[in-house]
C-alpha cells in the first residue's frame, strides 16, 4: 500500500501541473526518508529497539544518518521560495540519497 501510495501521488503532480498550465502555480513533491522525531522513535517496542532501527536506517543513507525535521523543513522552503521559481512538477527526494543506492 505504502509503495502504491507514493506512485499515485507522483502521478498526481504530473497530472495537476497539466491541469493548471498557465495558472502561475507550481505543484512539487517532496518525499523525505526517515526524520529524526519522536514520532518515528515511538513506533518501536523499546529505546533499543528503537535505536537497533535507526541505526539500519542511517546505513542506508549515503549521508550515514537519518534527517533531522529541520532539513526537510528547508527543502520545502525552498520548493516554496522564488528561488525554485522554475521546479515544477517533479520530486525532491530529502532522503540523504537512500534512493540512490
């Protein structure tokens, strides 16, 4: 489901930038690996656990660690910003580059 989730809104984006074509509007998407927040820490059975996860997760990334909410803040700041005044229609991935390996 969470694989199918994503490609429909990629496919959404593509379909909505046709839709308001001229309109001045940019539509982006941002697809962020795994954050640093509670919320993540919370799903798992214990700190250890927890921490066992994370520790994978972080592995994974190019960057070796995970993001911190601050980083995907500013990658959508600057999708919001003039500075990404060309960027329409496509995907950002702030993932530290887990999608790349």
């Amino acid at each position: 489901v969470y694989g199918a989730t994503k490609a429909a809104l990629r496919a959404l984006v593509r379909s909505w930038v046709l839709d308001i074509k001229g309109s001045g509007i940019r539509i982006n998407l941002l697809s962020p690996g795994p954050v640093n927040t509670p919320s993540l820490k919370g799903i798992f059975a214990s700190p250890e656990e927890a921490d066992a996860a994370l520790s994978f997760l972080a592995e994974r990334s190019t960057l070796g660690r995970i993001g911190e909410p601050e980083e995907i803040g500013r990658a959508v700041a600057f999708l919001a910003s003039d500075a990404a005044s060309y960027v329409n229609g496509t995907e950002l991935f702030a993932d530290g580059g887990a999608s790349q390996v």
